[in-house]
C-alpha cells in the first residue's frame, strides 16, 4: 500500500458519516402499514419536524449500523445520535409531534414497555396480511422528497 493510500485510510482523514439534523423516522419501505404511518405523520407534521428512510436504505445502514442480514420488523426512531426502536419508537414520535399527540405520546409512555412492545410485536407479525407488503420501498412524491433520505 502506497504512503498515499495509507494516508488516506488514516482515522484522522476519515470523514463521520454526515447526520442529519432532524430527527429521522426508519421504517420498512414495503410495509403497507408502514406507509400509511408515514403518511399519517407527514399529514400532521406541520413544522417538518421528522425526515424519513426505508430501513432498507444507504442511510439506515449507515446510520443504524445494521447487518447484512438484518430484519425490518421494527420502526426505528433516530433523534440526535440515539435510536428508539418498537413502541418506544412510536411513543418518541407522537410526542415530538406534539399538539394532542405530544398527551397521546405521554399517555402511552405510562404503560410498561414490556406490555407496549407485546401489543407492538402482534401488529408487527400481522402487518404484511393486513396491510399488504410491496415489492418495493414507497417512493416519495414530488412535494416530499426534500424530507426522504435514501
């Protein structure tokens, strides 16, 4: 390896990935439940709080660090370098949302995790049969993608 190259490949020459500077909602881009809470939350985020990616996407394999084999059964929740995965995940976004669903948020933060998350993995096991699965990830319309990452 050349001086250049090892240079190069230096820590101290690396660049961290770039993070954004909204939080990001991560969800699974063939989910049709999934695409309807986006667009849910889009209808609602008046002050464009949220950016949001497939989980299957560049920036949930950078920023989430996740593995090849990785499995896309939990929306994923990134707000300033932490992760909120499952019911945590959705409770951190109502309340960011804030208005009514900042009190939805504080009202389903009361419930232990535990029992959150039962409630959570049922959904999740049933979303493809009820809301149907894509063969690919939801493409943003013209209006939104500004707030999509890839």
């Amino acid at each position: 390896m050349s001086k250049t190259a090892a240079a190069n490949s230096s820590p101290e020459n690396q660049q961290p990935p770039e993070q954004p500077t909204r939080p990001v909602i991560f969800f699974d881009g063939v989910c049709g439940l999934c695409d309807h809470f986006v667009n849910f939350i889009m209808a609602r985020d008046h002050n464009r709080r949220f950016l949001f990616a497939p989980l299957q996407g560049t920036t949930a394999g950078k920023l989430l660090n996740l593995p090849d084999n990785a499995t896309f059964d939990s929306v994923v929740f990134w707000d300033a370098g932490k992760t909120f995965q499952k019911s945590s995940a959705v409770v951190r976004i109502f309340y960011k949302l804030g208005g009514i669903w900042r009190v939805l948020g504080a009202l389903l933060w009361v419930i232990p995790r535990p029992l959150r998350d039962v409630g959570y993995r049922l959904v999740a096991r049933w979303r493809y049969r009820l809301f149907g699965k894509k063969e690919v990830c939801r493409m943003p319309k013209p209006d939104e993608r500004e707030r999509f990452l890839d």
